[in-house]
C-alpha cells in the first residue's frame, strides 16, 4: 500500500493517537486546541482531525499535531523506541540514517491530488479552511505544514522546503523564507538576480516522509524526494504541475501552483514563531516575495495539515530536535571527538537554543572541544552544555543538577561573541533587523559553551552521588511497585 497521509492516518487511529472533532472555527480556535494539548496534556499528544468546519463544506478538514508523539514519529521513520526513552528515538533514527540510501521519486502519469483542477477565475484560496493561528497573527496560513517546491534553473535540482505561506487575497500568497534557507538563495540568486519568474508548487499533506525531509537541512543539491524516497523504502510518486511543470507529490491533498515574480514583495505576518515570539521585527508586517497563483489542485475531501508554533513545547518540535540532535551527534563524531554517549536538543528553547551533549571523559580538553564545535553549527546555539555520560541529556532535571553542582562558572563557561544569527532570533534588537531590511548584512549573536562535566584532573576523585543504586530500584519496584502503581509513571 502506497504510505500517503490518510494510509499513516488509518494507522494512528488504530493505536489510538488520532483524536476527531468536529464543530470548531478555524480562527483561532483550531491552534488554541492544539497549542493547550501540545504543552499541558497529559500521555502521548494526539493527531486532531478537525471536520465539520463552521463556514466550509463538510469534508473539508484540517490537521494538527501530525507528528507530536515519540511513537508516530518511531512509525513513520520505521525505527525502534523505547518506552518512554526520546533519547532511543535519536540513537534508533541515527543507526538507520547510517546506511540510508537515496531513492529518487517515481514519474506518474496523474494522481489522488487531480482530483480537482482549478484555474482562472475559478481560483480562490479562501476555500481552505486556512486557520488564524496567534491572537496577534496578520493573516490567515494556509502553509505552516507544508512543502515549498522549487528547481535550480542551472542544475535541475528540486527542492522541497517548509516555509510559511500566508494567504494575501484570493489568488495571491506572501512567502516567507529566511535568509540563508535553500528557497531563498534559489530565488534571489538563481531567478530575481536575472529578472525571471521563479515557478513554486506548495504541496500542502504530504506523505510523511517528504515532509520530514523538507523540514529537515539537507546539503544543496541533495532533493528532498530522494531522502524521502530512502526514509519510506520506496520512491515517492510524483507528477507533472500542469501549470509549473514541477514534480508535485501525486498523493498530496492540496498542490498550489504558481510563480513568484522578480522584486514582487507584500507584507507579511506579523506571525508567532517557533521560539515563542513575533520575533520577526515583532508586530509590524515584513515585506515578503509573492506567489501569484495560476492552478489549485485538491483531493476529494482534502486535508490541510497545520504545524502550530508558539512558546514551547509546541506540536512540531519533537521532529527538528530529534533531526538536529542526530546531525550534532554525527558532526561531533566525524570531527574526531570521541565517547559521545548522547545528543538532545531540547524543545523548551525551541529544539535550537539549548543543546546537551553526554560524553565519557576520556582526555583533558574532551568536553571543552565537544562543546565548541557542536555551538558553531548552523541552526544550533544560544547555549550548549556538556555532561558527563550519567547524565541523560534529554532530561532537564539531570542536566541542570550538572550544571549547578558539577561547574564552576569561572573555569566552564566560555562566552563566544559575534556568532552568525538570523532575523528570527529574538535576542536581536528590531534596530538591528530594521538595518538588514534596509541593506542585506549580517547579523550576530553571542554564544555560551557550559561545561558540567566533573573536572578532568580530579573526577576520580569527584564526590559520590548519593541516590538509589538502580539495583535496589528494580527490586524495590519489583517488591512494592503495585501499591504505589498509581504515583508512578506506566512502562
């Protein structure tokens, strides 16, 4: 069977982790579900399938929450979790991704997604149930959960990236990307910098595979289709755009064609970010590139699947922590640093702030040298911490007992100044971002490398920990466990 949306669907619901609802606005209301679950609820956060939405035809539905669990996330990367473990989910993911193989798409005549064709007049992006996402957002998204489409005219490579997309009118979209993301080099140096048009497809519930991928940094010139293909075991099935002429997912629900014309900018947002905040020059809109669209092609009954940022935890952040810590985790390896034990970035700073690397000491300088190269890494930074390797990293309680008993703040923190940031940072001053607005340069930030790991020259002699062996644990809760069943937590 072919693994589009509804198939991974089908699956969640068997195992009880899709949640139906019918009955609720699209403005607000939506997200403001989704949000309270994602950092309040209890036991795995459920996929949402809203239906029924008050103003569109019934069948008409939107998706939150897609991947917010450990267990989906397991499922659909065909990799092995332990319960209750993330940091197995990292180790299970970075064994498979060792020995995966690129698989490039599959052309297809047609697909489920020319279900409906529609063009001229007859395009209207109101249609979509495009939710208003934050009280304080500028506009409605019809692509928060998506994948932007584009080819570098000079090699034909196809790339696919998530970008939000924010509805302007009925025919027209303001695309943001920010400055060193594939989309956006390709536009501004590939098309606009030799005054052509660049076609776009938006490819709104994606197979899973494709849209981890297009979520994910891949290295230029690697297709997200192919990564894609190599995650699932088999290629993705495309087809020709019929106004692009872009390979579109076959199997999407919604594909949006159209192209973004040179030096063509709107105001977009104000959004609420992923860290949290409107940290994009906070309330006031950006000028953003404009996609003018010529073709809408949907499934019967399509699906608009939703990622909702917003002050962390949040429903998306599981996948780019678990992404990102894995690429550290390689980087550190490849760059000869050795006894890395584990690598987890942490979702309460947005799964790119706060990054904690375990080690086994095995040399003066180990974790000092861990530390800095993992903080130079692109998407990484504000803080990262070291640990030693009976520290589980994805745990904030073990790693701020490290921090807080095992550092000194005047021998393990190195402060390193004029480190590469973006305009979504919010440590950086609006006067700062109104500056790059006005002439592209770059913008900086600082970073802190923590390392709480027991001193080198004396941790043979550091202070015993005094807590339950885990051989008395296990017997303990072997002896008594069911009296107290209700106070602990499930296997």
């Amino acid at each position: 069977m072919y693994r589009d949306l509804r198939h991974w669907l089908s699956c969640f619901e068997e195992c009880g982790e899709l949640k139906r609802v019918e009955g609720v606005p699209c403005d607000l209301e939506m997200s403001g579900i989704a949000e309270i679950l994602a950092r309040e609820g209890k036991g795995p956060i459920p996929a949402i399938l809203f239906d029924d939405i008050p103003g569109y035809p019934k069948g008409y539905r939107t998706l939150f929450g897609l991947l917010a669990s450990p267990s989906r996330l397991a499922l659909c990367l065909g990799v092995s979790l332990e319960p209750g473990s993330r940091l197995s989910l990292v180790k299970s993911w970075r064994a498979k991704m060792s020995t995966l193989s690129l698989l490039p798409p599959k052309a297809v005549a047609a697909g489920p997604v020319k279900s409906h064709v529609l063009t001229g007049a007859e395009i209207d992006l109101s249609r979509f149930p495009a939710p208003r996402f934050h009280e304080l957002d500028g506009g409605r998204y019809i692509g928060t959960c998506d994948g932007v489409i584009m080819q570098d005219p000079d090699s034909g490579w196809v790339n696919v990236g998530t970008y939000r997309v924010m509805v302007v009118d009925r025919e027209r979209l303001a695309l943001h990307m920010v400055e060193p993301q594939h989309g956006r080099i390709l536009l501004d140096k590939k098309y606009s910098k030799r005054g052509r048009a660049m076609p776009v497809a938006i490819a709104i519930g994606m197979e899973l595979a494709l849209w981890l991928a297009s979520s994910i940094r891949l290295p230029w010139g690697v297709s997200e289709y192919d990564y894609a293909g190599g995650i699932q075991g088999e290629p993705v099935e495309v087809m020709a755009g019929p106004w692009s002429r872009l390979p579109i997912p076959a199997h999407a629900e919604i594909v949006i064609e159209g192209e973004c014309l040179p030096g063509e900018l709107t105001d977009e947002g104000p959004f609420g970010e992923s860290l949290g905040y409107y940290a994009n020059l906070g309330l006031s809109p950006v000028p953003e590139p404009v996609v003018r669209v010529k073709a809408i092609l949907f499934r019967d009954d399509p699906i608009l699947t939703c990622a909702h940022p917003s002050k962390p935890p949040h429903d998306y952040g599981l996948i780019g922590n678990t992404f990102q810590a894995v690429r550290i985790w390689d980087i550190l390896e490849k760059s000869g640093v050795p006894g890395i034990a584990g690598v987890w970035c942490h979702e309460i700073a947005g799964g790119a702030l706060f990054t904690v690397i375990s080690i086994q000491q095995v040399y003066a300088g180990q974790s000092k040298q861990a530390g800095l190269i993992a903080s130079q890494l692109p998407n990484t930074g504000r803080y990262t911490v070291v640990v030693d390797d009976d520290i589980n990293p994805s745990s904030l309680n073990d790693v701020i007992w490290a921090m807080a008993t095992r550092s000194d703040p005047e021998r393990s923190i190195e402060i390193l100044r004029h480190c590469r940031t973006t305009s979504a940072d919010p440590a950086v001053s609006p006067q700062e971002k109104r500056k790059t607005k006005l002439a592209p340069k770059p913008l900086y930030s600082s970073r802190a490398v923590i390392d709480a790991c027991r001193p080198y020259d004396w941790k043979d002699e550091f202070y015993p920990v005094a807590q339950v062996s885990n051989e008395l644990r296990l017997r303990l809760l072997d002896k008594w466990g069911p009296l107290f069943k209700e106070f602990l937590p499930s296997a």
